[in-house]
C-alpha cells in the first residue's frame, strides 16, 4: 500500500512530468496529473519523483509511474482526508479489477491518494468496559472523540468488548456503588450481613468488604481485566481501573493496551490511545 502520511507530499497538475531534469516544489513526493479527455471526463495518472538540490524548487531525477489511465479513479464526495482509516476502507471497497488507486479530495480541496489499499494496515482497538450505563462511559467518550475526527491520523478503528452487569442483579448480589442502577446491595449504601452473597466488583470492592465485614464470606466476580475470568482479550484494547497507578500501557494475559483512570477527561482517553498506537507502531 502506499498512502502518503501528509497529503502536503501531493502535488497536482495538468502536465504529466515525464522527463527528467524538471522543477517540482520541495514537499512533492508524488505527482497527480489531471488530462481532461474529449468527452469531458479526465484521465489520471500517479507519479512518484526522486529529487535533488535544495530550495523550495527542486530538480527531477527521476519519475516512476506508480499507475495511470485505467488503473485510477477519482472519488468524487470531498472527505476528511486526515480520517485514514476510513480512506482506506473506501478505497479497498473500489479497488476492483483493474483499479488499484483512489483520489481523494478533502473538504479543503487538497488532494491525497491510496494505491493497493491494505485494509490490515488499520489498528483496531477494543473498548473493554462494562454497562450500566448505556453506552458504558469509556465507550461513550471514544466515539464522540471519534466523531470529532481526533483520531484520523492513527489509522484506528475500534470495536466493545462489553460486559452486560445486569446479568448477576439479584437480591444477594452486592455491586459497589448505587449510581449503576442495578438491582441488588451496594457496598456505599448498605450494611452487608446475609453471608454466601455475590459479590461485583474489584480488588478494591474486595478490601471495602473484608474492612468493613470482616467475619462476612461472599463470592466474588472481579470485574477488573487485571483479574477478570468474564473478559477475553485478543487484540489491543484500552479499558479503565481505579486504581490511579494502573494507568498507562499494560500487558495483560500477552495481550498490549492501556489503562486510563475510571474517571479520567477526554484528553486523558485521547492521549491514552495515541501513546497505544505509537507503541504498537513502533513494535512493528
């Protein structure tokens, strides 16, 4: 796949630059050129230029044809051209028979392109959470941050790996706090004495009850993927924990991701995710 990292390394003309010994502007690793056809419609074709000297204006040592005529199309909705994964996905969805590069034209008017879209090139990042509420709130955050097109750069696309807690409701179950909602016993609003209850929770759920109730014997479900038996991970993730210590990048059961605070800002999510996707760029 080549998909330049800046759409500044584009250039656009109407001249195909086929010879050696031309002048391109210094950031033009790649050349457009637009040849308007008797019936109205163009033809593309896609160059990649070696140059040497200095300055802003630089001289051509060589050009490749990366593709041309049949081969290109344009597409014609104007998009966020800096939403990387998307254009790839569109791109891998028009590249058929002969056609294995796309244009594409940002809100901005500047142009970029993709040739041999490898759809595995994007990151997909799993938001491990639980619900209530719904949404749960870590994934509440991450698609408004995406919608806001934060992410485009890192080529991400993200999937839930979500535990429903309604599952376990139940009147001798004990879940940590009242603002869940769920129906059962919570540890910061009642006193706990019925022994043999289920208990929803963490470590931290579990020093609250042997403090607290120390004769009380219970069952516990952890729900923190430190320690979880009811999430599987598989692929990068980012999940959230308690324990302010827990933050940052964390291997756990083999499997990389990030942990941000239960109550970490949206900054915060945003920059946990881009410190994932640098690792996992700079692992190969």
């Amino acid at each position: 796949m080549i998909f330049p990292e800046e759409y500044k390394n584009v250039g656009v003309t109407n001249i195909h630059p086929d010879d050696s010994g031309n002048i391109v502007y210094f950031l033009s690793d790649y050349i457009i050129a637009e040849q308007k056809l008797d019936d109205g419609t163009s033809e593309y074709s896609l160059y990649h230029v070696t140059k040497s000297s200095e300055g802003l204006l630089q001289t051509v040592e060589s050009i490749n044809v990366i593709a041309s005529g049949k081969h290109i199309i344009k597409y014609e909705k104007e998009l966020n051209i800096k939403d990387r994964a998307l254009l790839i996905e569109i791109a891998t969805q028009l590249c058929k028979g002969d056609v294995n590069t796309i244009i594409f034209t940002g809100v901005d008017k500047h142009v970029t392109f993709v040739h041999a879209p490898d759809p595995s090139s994007i990151i997909e990042i799993e938001i491990v959470d639980v619900i209530p509420p719904e949404p749960s709130w870590l994934t509440h955050v991450i698609r408004r941050l995406e919608t806001s097109g934060i992410f485009g750069d890192f080529g991400v696309r993200f999937s839930e790996n979500v535990i429903d807690l309604k599952q376990f409701e139940g009147e001798d179950t004990v879940f940590p706090c009242t603002a869940s909602g769920l129906k059962g016993k919570y540890l910061d609003s009642d006193i706990i004495t019925k022994n043999g209850s289920l208990v929803v929770g963490c470590e931290i759920s579990k020093m609250l009850i042997e403090t607290r109730f120390p004769e009380f014997e219970y069952t516990l479900v952890n729900i923190c993927p430190f320690k979880s038996d009811i999430f599987k991970l598989t692929k990068p993730f980012i999940t959230r924990c308690c324990r302010s210590e827990k933050s940052g990048l964390v291997t756990i059961n083999d499997v990389e991701g990030v942990v941000v605070h239960w109550g970490a800002s949206e900054f915060e999510v945003a920059e946990a995710i881009r410190d994932l996707v640098i690792h996992i760029k700079e692992q190969g």
